[in-house]
C-alpha cells in the first residue's frame, strides 16, 4: 500500500511567511527567559550542552555513554 503524505499543500504562502517575518519585533523583552533572547552570545552559550530529542523519541531513549 503506498504512503500518502498527510499534507500535499504548504501551510503557509510564500507572501504570509514574509508579512510574518516583516510584522515580527526587533526587540523581545521576557523576564521569565533564563537569557537574553536579543542577544546571541546568551542564547549560544544557554543552547550549547542541549540535546536533540526527535518526535516520538524520548530523552531516556537515547543512547547513553557507559560509565564504568
């Protein structure tokens, strides 16, 4: 039986990707972020140790380095 993709059409047009970006700020201020989301340095060095957990994966499914 062959597959059939869920969603043939994009979501989003081109045009409504670009008026996003366009209407988006330049400026976040959240005092709830452990960082400054507006400066790169910050969100870099928060991110650098993260670990990629992929749909339908679970954090405790990866592989683990052995410490004996």
């Amino acid at each position: 039986m062959k597959r059939e993709l869920i969603s043939k059409t994009p979501l989003f047009t081109k045009e409504q990707i670009e008026a996003a970006i366009a209407a988006a700020p330049d400026h976040v201020d959240d005092p709830e972020s452990p960082y400054d989301p507006n400066n790169e340095a910050e969100v870099k060095a928060f991110w650098v140790n993260a670990k990629r957990v992929m749909p339908g994966e679970h954090r405790f499914q990866q592989k683990q380095k052995k410490s004996r």
